[in-house]
C-alpha cells in the first residue's frame, strides 16, 4: 500500500510538472448579484447571453438553451432537445475566451449532471443523450441565425471532426456525474473553445431528451502531443442504424499539410489491378512504392484507410493495421519498402478503389 500511495504522489508530481498552465471556469462561485446578468444580452431573462461575461477571470457567452440557477448546487443548465412530443428542437451554445497557443497541447474537461429530470427521473424508451461538439475557433463570438439568442432554439451546427474539432457521444443515460475530455493540439493560435450540446442526429425516429448540468471547464496546458489521427465520428448516443442512412455521415477534416512544418499528408489511390495475391494464397498487397514515389521508410509515421463511413467505436480514418467490413488491412516492411496487406474470411481480392492516406516526415 505505501508502495502505491508514493506512486500516485510521484505520478501527481509529474503530470503537475509536465503541466504549463490549467485554467478552471466554476459556475458554482459565481455569487448571487441582481446585477450580475445586465449585460449579458439576456438580462430580461436572468440568464448568460451573447454578450461576454466573466467567470473566475474568463469570459462565457451562450447562446439558446441555457439557464443558470442560484441556488446549490449551482451549474450552468444545456438543453438539447429533437423531435420529443413538442416538435421543438434546440442545443445550446457556451463559448469561453482562452488564449490557445500553436505548437501545444490542451485537454478541455467538462464536468456536469448527465440529468433527465423533466420526466421526473425516469427516462422513457427510446429517449437519448444530445452530444457535444466541442470546437476551438478564431472568434470568441457566436454566429447564428436564430432570432433571439436568450430563447430556446437551434443554431446551425458544422458537424465534423479533426484537429480543431471533436465530438462526445455518450450512450449512457443514466442521472451521474460525468467528465468528458477532449484533446486539441492547434497548429496556429485560437482565441475561444465552443461547446454545442446539440440534438444530434437529425433522425425523425430518434428522440434527444437531455439536460447537462454544467458544473466546471477545465483547460490543461501540456507539453505538445501530435494528433492521432483517430477521431470519434460517430453517434455513439443512439442505436447504430443501417449502412447509408442519411444524417450519420461525419465528415473528419484533415490537416492541411502546410500547416504542419516537416509533416505532409498524401491522399493516395489503391485501384483493384495493382494489388497481387501473395504467395501463399491467403490475401493480397500493394508496395507504398506503387502509391507514393521516392519515400523512405524512416519517413513514414503512419498509414490510415479512409472509409466510406465511420465504424462503430471507430473514426472514419482508422490507422492501420484495422479492420472494415470485414476486410482486415496491416502493413509489412520489406527491402526498404513498406507493404499494405489486404485479406478478408473469403480470399477475394479487392474489387473497388480503396483510399488511404499516407502521414510522413518531411525530409
């Protein structure tokens, strides 16, 4: 035991060093002020509102289905509601102003009430969480159409992942705390993160009923890791529907290479005529050779398949080696020269184009 507790005491120290800054909005010490909401944009309605105000130092501006009570336990209420027996469908939008700097890393937590309590703790069937876009943008702002920003309503949302955008989907609707975490390593500077609790997806059949109450938003800054290049693009939140059902598609954003100094990316082409069947008979390959000329393999970093659609528990572009319907993809290296192996329960060749991409070391 004493072994374990100087561990974790060694590992606090650690992660406490390895850690620049940490910056912590709290709604639970905003103290009760008639006069705290007046400029707002929303003071009619008691509430934060477009316009930007201060929370332990950082400026918070919402938009939409929000709502703030002074009375313990405080936290800042979003609403996502969609096709529930009102018709109605709204999310909520909170921007916070923080200084995100290019060329480091940030974990952005949200800690809150994963709450149903409209329908007085029972959730009925069929009822399921909104998810959370979670965005670092350029402007603390908060563009939208909607007519008035202090009401519910619903705000036109870009619905994608990648470097500068994730998403939270949680299939869990059970009344628990929760901390969701999001990592972003920005390649040029942002002013704010945006945080969409959103009634996503846009399916008639599926009803979004869900309140999360926000308590805190953590924001770590560590030392800079490189993207993945795993994103989650899916709705993990409700039931996965059949292949090619309009409104799952997520697109990912990929980084532009010359973003990235000494990282490129090619998007490159497999056809079914240049894959040959290896020599035992038990599946089929390609040299990187015959997709990218003249790269060394000490510049490789990685090698992703693009997929038509994301896959459950998966992104759209998974890292190889993966599997995808039902096709199993891994890479070999051989005589200086990297090989994409292809094999399937079957042992039928690839009959359709297959997309990849190649991540390298700019030399």
């Amino acid at each position: 035991m004493k072994k374990i507790i100087t561990f974790i005491i060694f590992l606090s120290l650690v992660i406490s060093k390895l850690a620049y800054s940490q910056a912590t909005i709290d709604f639970s010490t905003i103290t009760y002020d008639p006069d705290f909401f007046n400029n707002s944009g929303c003071p009619t309605y008691h509430r934060f509102g477009p316009n930007p105000i201060s929370v332990n130092g950082y400026n918070i501006r919402t938009v939409g289905s929000t709502s703030y009570t002074w009375n313990a336990p405080k936290d800042l209420s979003l609403y996502a509601w969609g096709n529930t027996e009102t018709g109605q469908r709204c999310n909520a939008i909170v921007a916070v102003d923080y200084p995100f700097i290019a060329n480091k890393t940030y974990i952005v937590e949200l800690y809150g009430m994963n709450d149903h309590n409209w329908n007085n703790w029972v959730v009925p069937k069929d009822h399921y969480n909104g998810v959370f876009w979670i965005k670092l943008d350029s402007s603390p702002e908060i563009t939208t159409n909607v007519a008035n920003k202090c009401k519910e309503s619903l705000s036109p949302v870009e619905r994608t992942v990648g470097r500068y955008s994730k998403l939270v989907a949680d299939r869990s609707i059970a009344f628990e705390m929760k901390t969701y975490s999001v990592k972003f390593s920005p390649l040029e500077n942002k002013s704010s993160v945006k945080i969409i609790f959103d009634s996503s997806p846009i399916d008639p059949k599926v009803i979004i009923d869900n309140i999360f109450r926000l308590k805190t938003i953590k924001i770590t800054e560590i030392p800079y890791e490189e993207e993945s290049g795993r994103y989650n693009s899916t709705y993990l939140n409700v039931p996965f529907p059949p292949r090619g059902t309009p409104g799952y598609d997520i697109p990912i954003i990929l980084d532009n290479p010359s973003n990235q100094p000494g990282r490129l990316v090619a998007s490159v082409t497999a056809n079914p005529n240049q894959w040959s069947q290896n020599n035992s008979s038990t599946g089929y390959s390609i040299k990187l050779s015959q997709l990218i000329q003249n790269l060394k393999i000490t510049e490789l970093v990685n090698i992703s398949l693009m997929t038509d659609r994301p896959v459950r528990g998966n992104s759209g572009s998974p890292n190889l080696p993966c599997t995808y319907l039902d096709n199993y993809y891994s890479i070999t290296y051989a005589s200086d020269d990297a090989v994409i192996n292809f094999t399937n329960p079957t042992n039928t060749a690839p009959s359709a184009d297959i997309n990849f991409n190649i991540t390298y070391n700019n030399p």
